[in-house]
C-alpha cells in the first residue's frame, strides 16, 4: 500500500505552509476588492435598512443597530433581535443574505484554492511522469514480446527443420 499520498498530506497541512498561503491569500488584490466590496455591502445596506425601519422597526434605535443587523444578515447568522418590518426592509434583508452567501462562496473558493493549488499542481506534475514512465515501459514491454515473437518462430522454423531431417533419414 503507497502511503505518499498521507505524506504529501501532512506537507500540505504544516502550519508554516498554511499560514504563507493564508498571507499569499490576504495580500491578494482578488482578496483586497472582495473585502471592500463586501464592507461597502455592510456599510449601504445599514443605511438603507435604518432609512427603511426607523422609526417603524421597534428594535432599532440607533444607526449602530442598522451595523448590527447588516453584520448578522450579511453572515447569515440573523438572530431574531433585529428584524424588518417593512416590506423594503425585508427586501434588503433578502438581498443582503444572498449577498452574503455569494461572499461566503468567494472567499471560500480564494482559500481553498490558495491552499490546494500549489500541490495540485506538483501532483498534476508527478501524475504527467508517472504516465510517461508507464508509457515507456508498455513501449519496451511491446519491443520485448516482437523479439519473444521472432525467437519463437525461429525455435519453431528450427523444431521444423530438425523434425524434416529426422523424418528423412
């Protein structure tokens, strides 16, 4: 049984490698526009929803509630202590969960990818060699059973030949 894979495993999780590619991912201008984005989300959908539900929405009081409700929508997470209760509010609030869905996905893929992408591509590598090397020795396997072929009929023209000079005599 070929253990390498759980090797190339262990080398893939060091913290050193994570916390490098983590940074890798950080420093990103894809990761830099996706948080900036997603701040601008947080921060327009506030002010919208605390233009929508104040004065309407009991539980918001302050223009910091608006932050938290934006927050907790935007992760998905919505406790139930904020909630619209006008129809535009509860149409921001369904975008803003979309929204956030659709960041969760992003970041989720910019990670993953920055995590696996090195070794894929070692793999990917290592996988073209040990194709090549097959197909090295399926050639030299053929080579091998040509030659096998014409010493087999060599040694059958030869049986041929004694049997015909034995049959003369």
């Amino acid at each position: 049984m070929n253990l390498g894979f759980i090797k190339r495993l262990r080398m893939i999780l060091t913290p050193k490698i994570l916390l490098q590619r983590f940074f890798a991912v950080v420093t990103h201008p894809l990761f830099l526009w996706l948080m900036l984005l997603l701040n601008g989300c947080v921060i327009v959908s506030a002010l919208l929803f605390y233009s929508a539900e104040h004065g309407t929405n009991d539980n918001l009081h302050t223009l910091f509630d608006a932050f938290y409700w934006a927050i907790t929508s935007i992760t998905t997470v919505g406790y139930g202590d904020i909630t619209p209760v006008t129809p535009l509010g509860k149409l921001y609030d369904i975008g803003l969960m979309m929204v956030g869905t659709l960041f969760l996905t992003l970041f989720s893929a910019l990670f993953t990818a920055a995590i696996l992408s090195p070794d894929m591509e070692r793999f990917a590598r290592e996988i073209k060699d040990v194709e090549q090397d097959v197909s090295d020795i399926e050639e030299e396997l053929r080579t091998e059973i040509k030659k096998e072929e014409e010493l087999e009929k060599q040694i059958l023209a030869a049986l041929r030949q004694i049997l015909r000079q034995q049959q003369g005599k």
